[in-house]
C-alpha cells in the first residue's frame, strides 16, 4: 500500500487505479468508498481501462455518493471504447435492453460481438439469447444455436442449457433428442443449484411426452421440490391417472393445487374437472362449471372442451393433451348440430329445470336455446 502511495504520488495511473481497489476491499487500509471512488475517477481520468469500468459501475450503483447514471454511462462508453472487454460486454447489454441507456439495438448487438470476438463467454451467451428470445432483430435461432454452442464450449452452464432447449426443439440445429438428453441429464447431474433443477424438468418432460413416465417422475419431482408449477401439474397429473406409478389421488390433489398457487391453469382445469366428477372432492358440478367457464374465457382449449362437454352431456371426459382436446371440441360442435324441430321452445323457457333431456343427451337448458338460436339463425340465412 505504502509503494502504491508513492507511485501515485509520481503519477502513475495505474496506482491510482489499485489504490482504489485497496480503498474499496479495504487491503492495506482501512475501507473507504469514498476513497475508492476519488481514486477510481483519477485514474480514469487518464486513460486506464478497468478504472473507467469500476468508476461507471460506482456511479451506478451509489457507491462513494448518490447514483449518477449519466456519468456512469459516460464512462461505461470511455471504457469500452478503451477496449474493455466487460465493459463492452456490459454496455451493449444497456443499450440492448434500454436498462440505464436509451435503447439502441443495433449498437448493442454491435458491442456484444466485439466481446465474443474478445472470447467473453458472458457476452457470447447474452448474444445467443438476443437472437433467440427476439431482442435483436430478426429473431434467429440458428444464430443463437451457434452462439449457445461457442459460449457453452467455455463452460457457461446456461448456454448448455438452452443449447440443449435448441438442439431438442430443433431450433436453428437439427433436432436429436437423445442428444439433448445427454446434456440435460449432465446438468442436472453435476450442478445442484436451480439450473440443475431446470435441466432435470426439462429431460422430465421430455420422458413424460414420449410416456416414459417411470424416468420421468424423479425428475419431475426434483424441479417441484425447487419450485416448479409446471413439473407439479404434470407430476399430479401422472398420480391421478396412475401414468408409470400406482393412483395417489390425495398426493395428487396436493400437488395440482400446489401448482394452482403458482398460477398454473392447466392444474386449475384439472382440479375442476375432479370437483365435477367428485375425485379427491365432494362433487359439486354447479361450482366446477362455473370455474371452468371463468378458465375457457382466457382462451384455455381444455377449460373450453370441459365447458362445453359439461353442458351439452352433462358430463365431463379426462382429456389432457392439447391436440386430442381441440380435435374432440371440433366433433362435440359438429354433433351439437342436430334437428330441434321436436322442441317445445316455450316450455323450456319456461322450465325451472337446469338440464334438459333432448334425444339421450343432458343438455344445459341455457345452452339449448343459444343452439336452437343458432339453428334458426342459420335457417333465415
């Protein structure tokens, strides 16, 4: 510290810089931030790189004084164009985003090639997901397949990760699914933390689509146990029909519910349509239905199916995969379009009754008039 003092006092830059972080860390003296900052603005003052980084992100962040993002910014740019692969990194993520900067897409995505050319992992992999969420412009999957790649390659887990999401989905690469299975199962093997969990509902799910469900389980398990809505829905669902396990309707109740807490829909349906048919519940249709019809208004296919299902049979059908559900909502409104000439429209207006019996179908007596409308509408057309 005493040498670093001296060679500042000679004007050498570089000491100011490292005085700054003596300062800062409180190594050799005591802490100071205000120090650290004084220090810091010195030696950026001259040019040195780091020390323009380190003064931008004080200034950021109110360390040493009040936040001044203007002046952060101002030095964030002084650094990057200094050659500050960080810095360059950290800048173009700002203007990527407009975070702390008036967004400049063109200029961010510029910056964040420099810093993968410079072989910045962190940049490299916020590139990839620039392209492949659609904050640079056009999105390109193929562009953040190669990216993940490169960036994975240096070790950065969450480029494996979503390596792995490309190469399964086929995103921009060729689709193999054994292969992105070997790299979610490395994963979740080898990092406990929450990515770990990530990869494990990832492989889980890919095991339950293809009816695995003994290897999915565990899995599934693992990313609820880390907080996952989506693993607790398909888990519970699993326990509720006995998919590669023996029925656990009350586990599987808890579970779904779980999810619901997390803002679940689909778990949401299911419960319903449990409280219909009286699994886990004492029955309760009237209180079901109006569930389901609330779900169906926000576009959710299976609320939809239920809903229609319940009213014009009086019954409700375990259906859970999207397509199966839009095809069999197609078929229920095909056949729902039937002769009422044989209806006595008066008295079930007039009908106190919440069901009427109509050629061996219950149906919703409300629903009956809007099909008969419908009918007749038709007619006059």
């Amino acid at each position: 510290f005493v040498l670093l003092c001296k060679a500042s006092a000679l004007g050498m830059p570089a000491a100011d810089f490292r005085l700054g972080e003596c300062y800062l860390r409180g190594i050799g003296t005591k802490f100071d931030e205000a120090k650290a900052v004084g220090y810091f603005k010195l030696a950026a003052d001259t040019d040195v790189p780091d020390a323009c980084l380190y003064y931008a992100e004080c200034k950021d962040a109110g360390i040493g004084g009040k936040p001044d993002s203007a002046e952060s910014l101002k030095y964030l740019r002084k650094a990057a164009a200094l050659g500050c692969v960080e810095a360059q990194s950290l800048l173009g993520l700002k203007l990527l985003h407009g975070d702390g900067a008036e967004k400049n897409e063109a200029e961010g995505i510029a910056l964040l090639e420099k810093s993968l050319k410079n072989g910045d992992a962190n940049a490299t992999y916020a590139l990839a997901c620039a392209y492949y969420f659609g904050d640079a412009k056009p999105r390109d999957f193929a562009k953040a397949a190669i990216y993940f790649e490169i960036a994975a390659s240096a070790g950065h887990i969450g480029a494996k990760y979503l390596s792995a999401n490309c190469i399964l989905n086929g995103r921009g690469v060729e689709k193999n699914i054994s292969k992105a299975r070997a790299m979610f199962a490395e994963i979740a093997k080898n990092n406990a933390e929450c990515i770990g969990a990530m990869a494990a509902e990832a492989l889980g799910k890919s095991f339950y689509q293809t009816e695995n469900f003994a290897d999915a389980q565990p899995l599934l398990l693992r990313a609820v146990e880390n907080g996952s809505a989506n693993s607790a829905y398909l888990l519970g669902e699993m326990l509720l029909k006995g998919k590669g396990c023996a029925k656990r309707v009350f586990d599987a109740i808890e579970l779904l519910q779980f999810a619901v807490s997390r803002g679940q829909t689909d778990a949401e349906v299911l419960l319903a349509e449990c409280q219909f048919r009286g699994i886990g519940f004492t029955p309760d249709a009237e209180a079901a239905l109006a569930k389901l019809e609330k779900l169906a208004k926000t576009g959710n296919s299976q609320a939809e199916f239920l809903t229609a299902m319940m009213m014009i049979t009086g019954k409700a059908d375990l259906v859970h995969d999207r397509k199966s559900t839009e095809e069999k909502l197609a078929q229920l409104r095909n056949e729902s379009k039937e002769d009422f000439s044989d209806v006595d429209v008066e008295k079930v207006k007039k009908s106190k009754e919440d069901f009427i019996f109509h050629k061996g179908k219950m149906i919703k007596r409300d629903v009956l008039l809007q099909m008969i409308e419908e009918k007749e509408s038709e007619k006059n057309e």
